[in-house]
C-alpha cells in the first residue's frame, strides 16, 4: 500500500526530469528540485523494502555456492563507493574454495550491509585526515568444520559489551533504522551459522581501534542435512 504510490510518484518525476532538460535555463532551481525529492522517494522506497524484509522474511533458497565468489561481487559492486569515499577496500581470500549451502542472495546481502557499514564507520572516524582516510578487509577462513568470512575495519569501534547491537529498531546511526544488523543477523542464523562482532585497540598510543564483524557458516559437509530439517514443508 506504501510502495505502490512510491513508485508512481517516482514515475512522475522522471517524466517531470525529461521535460525540464531542455529548460534550465528557464527553470533554473526546477531541475535541482526535482532531484531532491527523486532521491528521497527512493529513500522511502528503500526503507519500505528493510522493513518488509524484517517482517516478512523470504524462505532460503538454498544451493551449494562458493563464499569466494560471493565475497567477490560485494567487492566488485562496493569498489566504486569505497574510491569514492577514499577508503581502501581489500580482499583477502584462501586459495582453497569455501564451499556452503546457502542462499546466494542472501548472503550476498549480509556482506553488503556488513562493508557498508564498515565504510560508514571509517567515515566517521575523527582520527585522521590523510588519504585513505581508512581500510577495511574482506576476509575468508576456513576451518575443518566452519568457514568464516570476516569484515575489518579501522574506524571508532564499537562499544564493548553492546548485546543491542543486533535488537531490532537498535541504531547508533542519526538516522539508522537498527534493521540492518538484525535482518543480517537472522539471515545468518538461518544458514545455520552465527554472526559476532568485537572490537579492540590495536595501537594504544594512538588509540587506533579494529572492529571485526565475523560471519561463520558450517562447511558443505556438515550443512545440507540440518538445512532440510529446518526448511522442509
């Protein structure tokens, strides 16, 4: 019911955008205009969409995939926001293939939403001005019977002990939802993983901090029987 209006409106002002391109100079603030309240639609739009997500969670679709290649088109599509905030954006990946059952998209998400929000962090960070202004690493291990994609960052850190970090509604963002963390969080939990964060000081003489969000998923082998359990009919 939201969502609907939302796109028609949208529509509209992309018509109302062709029309005024070939005005400016008559309309000199139109066109600006425009573009402002374009952007907030989709804004609303994309808010409609968390929210939808966190109510009314889509079921797995679950194939074998490969984490690397997941961890690749995150990169790929982030690489341009992390040149374009000046952040250096690594990866770094194990030669052998980590293979898991699991929902491709929605894993893809929860990586996305993880990198994102590490940019955020380390663009918030008062603590240097150089260029970049901070790093953050893709990482995958793999262990006999897990594989861990892990996502560091350089930035402020997180508080210690902050068990709300993954609540619903909980943000420590001006204008944060607080769904982000939770829709990732049970995302993986349903993959039969686990998703855990800490932070700590690495350089204490110049209070330079790391905050590692870990992604841990069983391995192929151990996964596919407790997934047919969990998402039979």
């Amino acid at each position: 019911e939201i969502r609907n209006p939302l796109n028609g409106a949208h529509l509209h002002l992309t018509i109302l955008e062709r029309s005024l391109k070939g005005s400016e100079s008559s309309y000199p603030d139109a066109l600006e205009s425009v573009h402002t309240v374009s952007k907030e639609v989709q804004r609303l739009s994309a808010l409609v969409t968390e929210f939808l997500q966190f109510a009314k969670p889509q079921p797995l679709q679950l194939h074998e995939i490969s984490l690397h290649e997941v961890c690749q088109q995150a990169a790929r599509l982030l690489g341009p926001e992390a040149l374009r905030r000046d952040i250096t954006l690594t990866v770094d990946l194990p030669l052998t293939e980590a293979k898991v059952r699991g929902d491709r998209d929605k894993l893809s998400q929860v990586l996305i939403n993880l990198i994102q929000n590490a940019f955020e962090a380390v663009a918030a960070s008062p603590k240097r001005s150089e260029s970049p202004l901070g790093t953050v690493t893709l990482r995958v291990r793999r262990q006999p019977r897990t594989v861990t994609a892990e996502v560091i960052d350089d930035g402020p850190g997180v508080k210690s002990g902050d068990g709300s970090i993954f609540d619903a509604f909980y943000s420590t963002k001006p204008q944060g939802t607080g769904l982000g963390l939770s829709i990732a969080h049970r995302i993986v939990e349903d993959h039969g993983g686990s998703l855990t964060y800490e932070s700590r000081v690495v350089v204490p003489e110049r209070d330079l901090k790391q905050t590692t969000f870990r992604v841990e998923l069983p391995v192929l082998e151990g996964l596919s029987a407790a997934n047919e359990k969990n998402h039979e009919p």
